[in-house]
C-alpha cells in the first residue's frame, strides 16, 4: 500500500503509480477526474494499473470510460456505503457491463438489507 502525501495530490500520486507499478487506485470520482487531468499534461507509467474502487458520488459514464482507456483500470469497481455502514452497502463485480456501472450501485452486499421508499414511505 502506497501513501504519496497526508492528502490527495494528482502529481504525487502519479508519480507514486509510475514509480511502485501500483496495481490498484481508490478514490472520488474528482481524483479520478484529477488524475486524468494531469496525464494530459504530462506523461506518467500507469501501465501497472489494472482495477480499483471509485465511490463518495455520482460515477459518470464518461469519467469510467476515460479511466477504462487511460488508465486501463477495467476491473474498476463501483460502491456505495457510508460510514455509519462500515462502509459499503452496495457494489458490483469487476466483470459488470460498463453501463451498469456508470447508472447503479451493484447489489448488496453480504448481511445487508436495502428498503426503498418514496415521500410516502
């Protein structure tokens, strides 16, 4: 496990990716966007990567798509939790379709149970 910085830093982490051949990458969809941001202007070694997690919000179909190309990550998987959950509630597999991925948040989880409801309960 790699820590570049005590926060979230697009260059160092990069950087840390390229240098340890990181093979996995969790974070926000903003570091996400972040991180692709900074390969656009510079040119870094990510050819280690190859899977991760994106949560914390909405995961656009587009950004996945960027981090599936760029970044090579198709094992990519999306989750929901919080932490008073401890902390994921939902998620899916490396192997579900790309839309799936980009519009809902997997299936519960183990020992999980979801209750849907409107206005009105």
């Amino acid at each position: 496990m790699v820590y570049p910085n005590s926060s979230f830093d697009p260059v160092t982490s990069l950087e840390a990716i390229s240098k340890y051949k990181c093979t996995v990458m969790h974070g926000v969809p903003t570091m996400f966007t972040n991180i692709l941001s900074e390969l656009e202007n510079k040119s870094y070694d990510v050819s280690g990567l190859r899977t991760g997690i994106m949560s914390g919000s909405v995961c656009p179909e587009p950004l996945i798509k960027k981090v599936f190309s760029h970044l090579n990550m198709h094992g990519l998987i999306i989750v929901y939790g919080m932490t008073e959950l401890s902390p994921v509630a939902a998620m899916m597999g490396p192997d579900t379709p790309l839309i799936k991925k980009a519009t809902t948040v997997g299936h519960a989880g183990p020992m999980t149970e979801i209750k849907l409801t409107d206005e009105n309960g």
